[in-house]
C-alpha cells in the first residue's frame, strides 16, 4: 500500500477535471510539524483556474474528501490538512512489510529490462586508486537498486588493460626492471618504473617512441609483447581481487579495453561506411556538431581509449541487448562520453538514448585530491585494513564478549567506509576521513549497523511471538511507521537520480526514529502491547537490514 497514492486516487476523484493523479502525488506535501496533519494538500496553484481562492478550494475538497484511511480533515489557510487512522494506517502498512520480508519496497512493474553497468574499471598495473573505490562503491549499490526496481543488471569491470601506456611501462621494465622485486610486490614496483620512465623521458623524448612502438607490438600480437602484458595483468588481477573480496563485490565480466582489441576494424569500417571518418592531421576524426571531434586513430595507427569505447558499446548492444547502459566513471570524463554517446547517434543507433555517463566528485584528504601520480599513492586494501581494525578495537571496547569479532570487524570496518561515501550526493567532492567514518554516533554506517542490532537483540531478548501489527498510536512509534513507509519511494528515487546517498539518508532518519522510539518507550514491558511492540521492531529490522544491502553492506545481528 503506498498512503499517497491512495490519498491521490479519492483526490483525483474530486479534481479529475483540473488535475492528473501525478500531479497531486507531486503537490502532496507533508507539513513540517506533526500537529498540522501527516499530509497537507495545497489549493493555490487550482486558484486561477477555478477563480475561487485556495481556502475556498480547501473547504471543497474537504468537504468531499472521504477514504478509510482518513480520521479528520482540517482546512488551514489554503490547504486540506490530512489526518490519518494511525492504527489503520500502521496495521497495514506492517502487515505489508511482514508479509514481503526483503521484498518490501521491490518494484515490480518492469520487465526485467537489461541494465548494463560499467563501474570499477581500474587501471592495471597501477593500485587501485580512491576514484576507482568511489566508482566500485556507487556502481556496486546503484546495480542492487537497479535489481530492486525490478531491472536485470549486468556488472562489468572495463579494465583499463589496454593502451600506450603498456608499451611504456614494458619499455621501462627491460631497461630497469628487476625481475625479483617485481615478483614480490608486483603493482608497486610497476608503478615505481612507470614513474621513472616519466622522470626520463622529460630528458630522453625518443623513450616516448619506443614506448610507442612496444604498444604497436602489442596491437600486432607480438608474442614477447603479449607475454609481459599478461603478466602485468595477472598480477593486478590478483591485487584488485583483493580489494573486491573485501567489500564483497562481483562481476559478471572482467572484459577489459583488450577485449575489444579484435573489435576495432569493425567499428571503423562502419564509420568509414557512414562517411563519418575524417583525416585530420594524420590522424583519423569523428567531427561532433556540439563538441570537439572525436579521435578514433592515431597518426602511427593505434586506437584510442575512445574506440574502445565505441567498439564496446556495440559488443554490449549485441551481446545484452542493453535497455540501459550505464558508466559510473568520475566527472573528468564527462567529455568523453558525450562524445561516445554522440558518435554512436551519429552512426544512427538509436539505442544509444539508453545510455548514460553516472559521474561523481573526488575524494579529498585535507581538502586536497588524493592522487596516484609521482608514487604519492594511498594503498585502499591499507585503506580498507586499517578501517577493520580500529572497528574491531571498538567492539573489544564496547562488546569483548562477541564471539564473531573477527567477521564483525570487517563488516563494520568496510561498511563504514563504504557508507561515508555514499550518503554524499554523488557529484559532490568527499573528505576522507577513518575516524570520522567509524564513529558509532553521527550518520555513520556503524550507527545504522549498531541501530540494527540493538533492534535484533530486543528480538532475542523478548521472544516474539506472534506478529501483531495492531499498533498503540504513540507519537514516536507513528514515526517509525511513517518513516517505514517511505521506503519504497526512497527506492524509486534513488533509482531516478542514480543516487545510493537516498538510500543513505533513508536508513538514518529510520535509525534516528527507531532509536527516538527505544528511548521514549519501554519495548519488553511485560503487557498487552509487548507483542505489538516487538512486530514493530521486527519490521525496522528488515527494512534497515535491506536498506544496507542496496548500499552494499553487511547488516550483523550483533556487534
Ligand atoms: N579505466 C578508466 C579509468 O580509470 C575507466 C574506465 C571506465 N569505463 C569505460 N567504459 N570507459 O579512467
């Protein structure tokens, strides 16, 4: 049961001449103080068209407005301030959320359309760099809640495999590499010689021309060139992996910018066939009518990032046939993809419309970008280390009887880490901070993880039942019931805007009104409502716990 669109439906029947049920859902607000109503409908934007003014439009609808759920009506300047049968209200919407267990808040109505989502993608040979978390994470639960709103999602992890870049770093490995150090600390050392070939090429340009000639190697299937490439990528493979065991997250491809390697010829002959490939300097061009053009071929005739790109949103289309197709990259790479999206529709494939770049702002330590470049690098899988152990010393603090510390710890420490990230809107540029992530208190994951289990341990404590969805109609468990009755919009929204921190910002306020509730209220009293109580516990236990789930964290039943 969605309570707005029941109150749309018997509005609607009062103003179907003059308003669309959307429009009313839209219009519904709700008042910022609960004495006012739990729902107020405004009349002004009708006073021009019925030519009355908004108090009398208010009295009308008022005075015709009658649905079950209703208790009262009461007409305040203008709008129709709606009061509802608390325990009606609360009985169902229980019952609903009893019912559907981690379904709740599922939508349904499409039809599995296949939404393709391009998030990770790290660079090989190179760590896994903060963008790359930020990418991991927000990709990881935007995915969750594609599925929740009824979408099929296809993960892949677009390596950054492939490129000049390769060349040079073999270049740099023949000249200097040591073979033993790189064994032991394979992404490391990779990274100290790509940075060293830099240094020396700044004095020694032609080091640029074998890197580039090593990459045509590469590109024409050079048999020594392959057999370094593999390696590089093998042993970042093993590193990623790591840091994807740890926040328990999977692909369903690792086709990487290699993959298209064989793919390339065929996008440029349909480009060629389009007459939309132009010589420009040497080099081959895509001219854009709304920005600059799209470089598909170098001078030496090596493809680019970009053809890549084009080749693969073919491959994806073909292979998946994608409704969407989205690419969670940062928003330095805005340009590209408006010219990806704009190539693929001048070539006339209209499923492009379906596709579209999810960008987000950077992660800042002391307010400034935490970069890769010149070896000043932040190690996440330390990052990530570092996070469970000061969790676990929280819980050796706080709870030194537990005896799941150790799986505890992790959950907590890479919840909180992936928690801070995305209750931020998206596009805005994070701080990072450990100690701010892992306080227990503040909009932090442990606190909603700690708010979970505290609910499951008054669960334990006392032994539900039997389920009892009538409920006392006490302002703070109004509350809870109001608030769990918004998650469902809260999962179509963050759907809408591609934005996890929706979910984010949802379990706080649930947490805040659960933990409002536990303190005004004494939940295993022996009495006639103690069942009823609990029932309510047992529902911000599900949703809380499925909330986590769609931001891609642990919710454990103790900590
Ligand atoms: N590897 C790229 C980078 O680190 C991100 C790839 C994003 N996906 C894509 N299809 N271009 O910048």
């Amino acid at each position: 049961m969605n309570i707005k669109v029941e109150m749309a439906n018997s509005l609607v029947g009062i103003l179907h001449e003059h308003l669309e049920k959307e429009e009313i859902i839209s219009l519904l607000e709700i008042p910022k103080s609960a004495h006012l109503g739990d729902y107020a409908f405004p009349c002004f934007s009708l006073a021009k068209q019925l030519r009355k003014s908004p108090q009398a439009i208010a009295e009308e609808v008022a005075a015709n407005l009658t649905i079950p759920l209703i208790e009262k009506v009461k007409v305040v300047n203008g709008y129709v301030n709606i009061f509802l049968k608390k325990s009606v209200v609360s009985s169902c919407i229980l019952k609903e959320i009893i019912h559907k267990k981690e379904n709740y808040g599922h939508h349904s109505i499409r039809r599995n359309g296949t939404l393709i989502i391009d998030f990770s993608s790290p660079n090989i040979a190179k760590p896994f760099s903060m963008g790359h978390l930020r990418s991991t994470v927000i990709g990881n639960s935007l995915a969750l809640i594609a599925e929740k709103n009824g979408y099929k999602p296809i993960k892949i992890n677009h390596l950054g495999d492939w490129g000049t870049q390769f060349g040079k770093l073999m270049v740099a490995y023949q000249l200097w590499g040591d073979k033993e150090k790189v064994i032991q600390n394979p992404i490391k050392e990779l990274l100290k010689l790509y940075v060293t070939f830099h240094k020396e090429a700044e004095n020694n340009p032609s080091l640029n021309d074998q890197g580039r000639y090593w990459f045509k190697k590469l590109e024409e299937n050079d048999e020594e060139a392959v057999e370094l490439w593999k390696y590089f990528r093998e042993e970042s493979l093993k590193e990623f992996n790591k840091v994807y065991e740890m926040l328990g997250i999977s692909f369903d491809s690792f086709n990487g910018e290699a993959f298209y390697n064989d793919k390339i010829e065929r996008v440029i002959h349909l480009l060629e066939k389009e007459q939309l490939l132009i010589p420009s300097d040497g080099a081959m061009v895509v001219q854009l009518d709304d920005f600059p053009p799209c470089l598909i071929k170098k001078k030496d005739g090596t493809t680019l990032y970009a053809t890549r790109d084009l080749a693969a949103a073919l491959y994806r289309q073909e292979t998946y046939k994608f409704e969407k197709a989205l690419y969670v990259v940062g928003n330095e790479q805005m340009l590209h993809f408006k010219q990806i999206f704009s190539v693929l529709a001048k070539m006339g494939y209209d499923w492009q419309t379906g596709m579209a770049h999810i960008p987000f702002g950077m992660m800042l330590k002391d307010g400034k970008k935490m970069s890769t470049r010149k070896g000043k690098v932040v190690l996440l899988e330390e990052v990530l280390k570092e996070a469970i152990e000061l969790a676990l010393q929280n819980i050796e603090e706080k709870n030194p009887r537990l005896t799941t510390k150790e799986e505890v710890a992790k959950q907590v420490g890479t919840g909180a880490v992936i928690f801070h990230d995305l209750k931020h809107f998206r596009l805005s540029d994070i701080e990072f901070s450990l100690h701010d992530m892992l306080r227990f208190e503040g909009e932090t994951g442990p606190y909603v993880q700690y708010t979970h289990a505290r609910a499951c341990s008054l669960l334990r404590k006392g032994k539900m039942q039997k389920m009892d969805e009538q409920l006392l109609a006490d302002e703070s468990s109004w509350n809870v019931i109001k608030t769990l009755e918004s998650f469902p919009e809260s999962v179509k929204r963050a759907m809408d805007n591609y934005d996890p921190s929706e979910i984010a910002k949802y379990v706080i306020e649930l947490s805040k009104a659960f933990n409002k509730y536990y303190a005004s209220t004494r939940i295993l009293k022996e009495d006639d409502h103690k069942q009823q109580r609990l029932t309510l516990v047992y529902a911000v236990t599900i949703v809380l716990k499925e909330g986590l789930r769609l931001l891609g964290i642990a919710a454990p039943q103790e900590m």
